[in-house]
C-alpha cells in the first residue's frame, strides 16, 4: 500500500588543496572528497545493513558494531544518526515500511477499477513492494520481540499496523458505498485480509527452509485469499 545530513570539514586539507595542484594533494583532496559523500549516503546503508542483520540474526542477536561494520564505518558513526539500537530499528520500520502508505493512500484515490480489483491490487502490491523483499521480516522480528521492546511494538503500531488497518477499511467502506459489497463488519474484515500477509510473512521466514513448503506461490495465494473474501461480502 512510501534527511541525514552530516559531515566534517577537513580544514587543514581544504588549505592544502587552496594552496598547491600537485598530484598527491590532488589524490588526497580526492580521497576526502569521497569520504564526505559517503558520510552523506551512510544513514542508507546502516539502514540497509541494519534490516539485513535483523532479519538474519534477530534484533537481540545483533550488535550495533555489526551493523557499523557490515556498512563500513565505525560504531560512533552509526550514533551520529541513531542514538540507539531501538531508534534504528525504529528508521528501518519508518523506511522500508511506513514510508510506503502515502504512496498506496495516493494510489487509492486515483483507482479507477472495481473495488474487489483494488483489493487483490492492494494485496499484490504488498508482496512486490515489500513482502518479496528482506522488509517481510520486520513484522516476524516485531512479533518475536514484543515482550523485549514494547516501545518498538507500540512504534510500529502507529506507523504500520493502525495506517494499514485504515487504508484496507477506506477501500472495504468504498465497496459498501459502491453497492458492491453488503453491509459488514469492516475492521473484522480487515483482520481477515491481514491473516493472508501474517501467513505469508511467517511461512517465508520460519517455514520456507523446509523444502516441502517451497510450493507456495505468494501471488497467487493472495489472489485466492481476495477471491474467497469478496464472495462473502458481495450483495446478493
């Protein structure tokens, strides 16, 4: 259902760039000048090594030295943008998650097919956005970490799960409206939508090794679950 800016000026290499063009300057000028553009694009790469060793290893499993030294700088680094582990965790939610909903929320307003279409849209879109990516994990490592981090738990809720639940109800609300669907319960039915991607997220993650279980086609199985649902709520 989609701004770190950091960085130190070298002064004594700015004054030493200023003040000759010799070719080892130059190099060296070069080098720093590198450096900086990476301090610029490090939040991105912490994020993303941060999901990797999350999804891997677990939350609690994984030390902040890891993720510094899987993206290539050190621990204080990480702390220039993070000041904890939960509030890294929190950016790889925000990023690869919530960061999501205004473009879904805009894709709704402009949907212009019927709303069982929008459905298996929403459901679909959902796997090749997120649910096919290392992203899926997040809820399981949410899940498994309740008891640990209620903070993280209650983040999640208000970025992920109550933005969610609202978005599936607007589109279910334009199906009634539209005299497509019967009057019904909405939030139940959106926990009944929700079931298929809690399914998919916990086969792929604590499932799929199995070899008997590589069957499934997520896509598919989505297209189905939208399918079963629709015929319970259609007038008749």
């Amino acid at each position: 259902m989609n701004g770190w800016v950091g960085y130190i000026t070298n002064q004594s290499v700015i004054n030493m760039h200023t003040s000759t063009f010799h070719s080892p300057v130059n190099s060296e000028t070069n080098s720093v000048h590198k450096r900086e553009r990476r301090k610029e694009a490090r939040p991105g790469e912490l994020l993303d090594a941060a999901l990797s060793l999350f999804v891997s290893k677990g939350f609690s499993a994984t030390k902040v030295e890891d993720v510094a030294a899987s993206a290539g700088v050190s621990k204080g680094t990480l702390f220039l943008y993070f000041s904890s582990k939960e509030d890294l965790f929190k950016a790889v939610i925000r990023a690869n998650l919530a960061d999501h909903f205004p473009a879904w929320n805009q894709e709704f307003e402009e949907f212009q097919g019927t709303t069982p279409d929008m459905l298996e849209y929403a459901m679909v879109s959902w796997w090749q956005r997120i649910g096919s990516t290392d992203a899926s994990g997040i809820t399981k490592l949410v899940m498994s970490e309740a008891n640990n981090f209620p903070e993280v738990v209650q983040f999640y809720d208000q970025e992920v799960i109550r933005p969610g639940h609202e978005l599936f109800k607007r589109i279910l609300q334009r199906g009634i409206d539209s005299g497509e669907f019967a009057q019904f319960n909405t939030d139940l039915a959106v926990h009944s939508l929700v079931s298929a991607i809690l399914y998919i997220n916990m086969w792929k993650h604590a499932l799929a090794c199995h070899a008997s279980l590589h069957t499934l086609n997520p896509e598919a199985f989505l297209r189905n679950h939208v399918h079963l649902m629709v015929q319970g709520w259609r007038k008749s």
